[in-house]
C-alpha cells in the first residue's frame, strides 16, 4: 500500500493526529500535489497551532502556489508562536524563510 493511502487510512481511525495529518502533507508535497499538502497542513494548525513545525511546510507550500501574502503571514505566525514556546530553531528557520521570501 503506498504511503499516501497508509496515511488516509490511519486518519480514518484517528482524524485529530496532527502527525498524520503533517505526515500526509509531506506526501503530497512530494508528489507536487500542492493543494493537497496545502489542506492538509491548514487542518494541522486548525487542530493544534502550536504543531510548530507545520508553518514552515505550509508556508513553503504557499510559495509554491504563489500565495505569497498567504506565506508571509504563516511565517510571522509560526515566529510568534516559536517564541512562545521558545522553540529556538524554529524560529530561526522560519525567520530565515522569511527573509528569503521578502528580499
């Protein structure tokens, strides 16, 4: 069974997993399905805002549908809540992101 259909099936059963759901999204950013990766990373952060590492995958998959306001605001809201949780590195990766969107 590849991945993506292991992926919706586990969902089937546990609907809330942010991993899941974050998982999925990585699936489908593999195979270009950007708007697919794309609901799937907004579920994550609708289910649980401070699932960190999904800002950066959502935000990228915004630049890559060319919805770069949509990017730069995931971006600051994924710094903001890096620093609330002072998660470091994240912060810094999604600053960096950031900048690289905006120059």
């Amino acid at each position: 069974m590849d991945r993506i259909a292991k992926l919706t099936e586990m969902l089937s059963e546990s609907p809330s997993d942010c991993f899941l759901m974050h998982a999925l999204g990585l699936e489908y950013q593999k195979i270009g399905a950007w708007d697919m990766a794309k609901l799937q990373f907004e579920k994550v952060l609708e289910t649980n805002m401070n699932y960190i590492g999904t800002y950066y995958h959502l935000a990228k998959t915004y630049e890559r549908l060319n919805l770069n306001d949509n990017a730069i605001t995931t971006y600051e809201s994924g710094i903001k809540i890096a620093n609330e949780l002072k998660d470091n590195h994240a912060r810094n990766e999604l600053q960096m992101a950031l900048e690289d969107l905006i120059d």
